[in-house]
C-alpha cells in the first residue's frame, strides 16, 4: 500500500512535467508563428520592389492585388538597361568608391584614435574622450553650410575626395572601438610591456587580433553611413558625373516626368549592396553594437 502511495506523487510529477513542457512547446510555436507574420509583413514591400524591378513598368500599377503583384508575368531586363544606359552606372561606382575609400581609411583613423584613449594613460585622456563623444552627438546639418563654404573655398567641390573627407573621423567609431578595447584584460598589457614590446606592436599583436569583430562593425558603420548619405553630395556635389548613385537617382525624378520602372530598378541595386554586406558581416556587426556599452 505504501509503495502505491510513493508511485503516485511520482506519476503527478510526471504528468505536470508533461503538461508544462507540452505549454513551453505551444508558446514556442505561437511566438514563431507570430515572428514570421511580421517578417512577412515587412518583406512585402521588398518583393514588390524586385518584382517591379524585373517587369515592364505597365504591369507594376494595377487595380487588384493578386500573385501577380509580387511575381512578374514577364520577367525583363530594361529597367536596368534604361538606368545603366543613363550613367547610373557612373554613379553607382562613385558611391562605392567613397564607401570603400571611407570604411578603410576611417577605420583604420578610428583605432589609431580609439587605442590611446583606452590604453594609454596620459593627463587629460578622460576629457578629450569626452570632446570625441560631444563631437559625434552634434548634428552634421549644423555644419554641413560651414563645411560647403571650406570645402568650395579650397577648390574641393565636385571631386570625390570632398565625399569622403568628412566621413573619415566619425566619433561613434571612435567609441565603438574604445569600448572594445577597454573590454581586454590590462594584465596582457602589462605582460606585453614587461616584455619590452612597443606601442605599435601591442597594437597590432595584441589588441587587434582580438577585436576583429568591432573593427568590421566599425567598417560597416562606416561603410552604411557614407552609402546612405545624401544631404553632404547634394550640396559639394552639382556635376552628376561625380554624383553618388542614391543623390543622382533623386535628381533624376521631376514634377513632371518619373520613370517608375528605372527607379525601382536602382533602388534595387542601391538596396541590394548594403543587403549583403549585412548578410555576410552581421555576426561582426551584430557583436559589435553588443559591446558598446561596456566599460
């Protein structure tokens, strides 16, 4: 009798155990369910845009929405031809050369910067950090007419040296980088000073082999922001043939005139470069942001 006793405690354990794990699955596969819904939600209009991209602008717009809307009946290529035939292709080399040129240069600016203010100890460290986060937190439209009367003033407007100047010292790099390397233990410091190592070295053997995560973050960020800019090309650059592609796409529009067709066609590729270089660095990128708020 005893022993029948002790078996069912135990078979109502069992069986609550049952229960809740059976409840965890269900809440799973509810959030799952609703987490597609929104993903779905925000990649319609992404769809749209490829589909309209690869069909003729007249089956774009219709009345009803149906498969058809989100699959072209006939799949073509003179959107492309239409934007590369007009000098977007121009254009789109501009933006990648300035957002190559500004990645690696501002980068590599940023650790040379973000180094001493994490590692070295020096009179007045703290408040020249506190000058570089001031720096980044004022608005580039407070200076960017100051910036147009220099830059026109020293013959730089209409180059593409004018684009990537001012992206080259970014204050948010300089704090991403200095919060990672504030993240390494000072002991492997100390070590590497004792040894008789230099600052170049404990740089380059030490310090970045370990954050290579935040310097590709940092690129990126980079990277993102001349991509996307458009306030700065618009008023140092007025020659379309050194115009960025997202500002030239812009001013290829009119009251009066718009190209449906070749404007989803380079929103398109304005869209798809950024996409897949998120794609491949996002674990980087995603490590990146996740230490910005260390020590």
């Amino acid at each position: 009798m005893a022993a029948i006793q002790a078996v069912e405690p135990d078979e109502k354990r069992a069986v609550r155990r049952h229960v809740v794990l059976r409840r965890r699955q269900l809440r799973r596969v509810i959030a799952t369910c609703i987490a597609l819904l929104i993903s779905l939600l925000f990649a319609v209009p992404f769809v749209w845009l490829v589909a309209s991209a690869f069909r003729p602008v007249t089956e774009t717009f219709q009345a009803h929405v149906d498969l058809w809307t989100f699959i072209p009946r006939r799949w073509t290529l003179e959107n492309f031809t239409s934007a590369f035939s007009r000098g977007f292709a121009t254009n789109l080399f501009n933006s990648l050369w300035v957002t190559g040129v500004s990645a690696l240069v501002g980068t590599a600016l940023a650790i040379l910067a973000a180094f001493p203010l994490a590692v070295m100890r020096f009179p007045g460290r703290d408040w020249l950090f506190v000058t570089v986060v001031f720096a980044f937190m004022i608005p580039f439209e407070v200076v960017a007419l100051p910036l147009t009367t220099v830059f026109t003033g020293m013959g730089l407007a209409n180059t593409l040296t004018a684009l990537i100047v001012p992206g080259l010292v970014h204050g948010l790099a300089i704090f991403n980088l200095r919060q990672f390397f504030l993240s390494i233990p000072r002991e492997q410091l100390e070590a590497a000073l004792l040894d008789g190592a230099s600052w170049w070295r404990i740089l380059l053997q030490i310090y970045l082999p370990l954050v290579r995560p935040a310097v590709i973050g940092t690129a990126m960020i980079l990277a993102m922001a001349q991509w996307n800019a458009w306030l700065w090309p618009s008023l140092i650059i007025t020659d379309n043939s050194k115009q960025t592609g997202a500002v030239a796409m812009g001013l290829s529009d009119s009251a009066y005139t718009q190209d449906y067709g070749l404007a989803f066609a380079e929103v398109f590729i304005l869209a798809l470069i950024p996409a897949l270089l998120i794609f491949f660095g996002q674990r980087s990128f995603t490590r990146s942001l996740s230490h910005t708020g260390g020590k």
